[in-house]
C-alpha cells in the first residue's frame, strides 16, 4: 500500500501542490516579501500534506458505489479499543491506530514551519483539532466510520509533529549563532 501510494497518489499530489503554492509564492516576490527557502519549502510540502490527507481520508472512499450513502457508524467512547477488538482483529487495529498518529504527523510540523502565528501550541493545536473533527464527521456522512479514537490518535499526531518542529526549530537557531 505504501508503495502503491509513493508511486501513484505522491507524484499527482506533488504536481497539485505545485499549482496551488505556485501562484502564492508569485504574488509574495511580486510584493518583495523575502521568506527563506525553508519557509518556501514547508508551505509547499503543507499544500501537499492537505491534499494528501483530504485522498486518505475522504475522497479514497468515494465511487459510484458509496453515494446513496447506507451505512453510518460512529464510535464516540474513547479508548474503546483498549476492551473491545473490532471484527478486523488486534494486529489490523493497532496498525491503524499508529497510522492515524503518523499521518497528522506532518501537520504539526508543518504548520509553525510554515506560519509565524502557528509557532505557539494553541494555535496549531486548534488547527489540528479542527481538521481531524472535520475529518471525522465527512467520514460519517459519506459512508465511513467516524471514531473519536481517530480523532485523539490524530491530534496525538499533530502534537508529535509540533514537538518534532520545536525540536529542529531549536536545532537550527543552535546552528545559526556559531
């Protein structure tokens, strides 16, 4: 699945985000704002995280089969799957659960790279938050499940990848006073 994902979803993903950043990074230079390149590159690489979340997650379940939509579940008891192993086993779950924490991963990071006002916990915190909420309930009306151990694996991720930003953010300060 990886594999299929670097090779098939990546490269068009990678070609979207292109298109939109393009135009922003134009009209910036156009008005003489300078940002470094780090900034150029994780703005970039953020367009790219959206439209990778928004196939993963949304539109990887839509085909002429999912509309009109028949099933809902939803699961709002967290940490059920500490007491109750759902019909795709332990092993699948538990995949799942880690996948959820890796894909908002670079969310977090990504967003204080990219934004100033993003560099403080609340507000990329708020962001990812809101994104994998809105995630959830798409989720639910177009046919998929939407469980909030999803959305605290996911703000987990966030949180991970904002501490990871610290980390770097920190490092490269470090190295700029030599």
């Amino acid at each position: 699945m990886l594999l299929g994902y670097i090779l098939f979803i990546l490269p068009p993903v990678a070609v979207l985000a292109a298109l939109v950043y393009l135009p922003f990074w134009l009209l910036q230079r156009r008005r003489g704002v300078r940002l470094p390149w780090w900034v150029h590159l994780a703005r970039y690489a953020l367009a790219g995280c959206v439209f990778s979340l928004l196939y993963l997650t949304i539109f990887w379940a839509i085909d002429e089969n999912t509309f009109p939509v028949m099933y809902h579940f939803y699961n709002l008891r967290p940490f059920v799957w500490l007491t109750e192993v759902y019909e795709m086993g332990a092993a699948k779950m538990l995949r799942q659960l880690a996948l959820n924490v890796l894909m908002f991963v670079p969310l977090g990071l990504l967003l204080p790279a990219s934004f100033q006002r993003m560099r403080r916990f609340e507000a990329t915190a708020g962001v990812v938050l809101a994104t994998t909420l809105l995630i959830e309930i798409a989720q639910y009306f177009i046919g998929r499940s939407a469980d909030v151990d999803d959305v605290i694996m996911n703000f987990l991720g966030g949180v991970i990848g904002f501490g990871l930003f610290g980390a770097l953010d920190k490092l490269r300060r470090r190295g700029g006073k030599k």
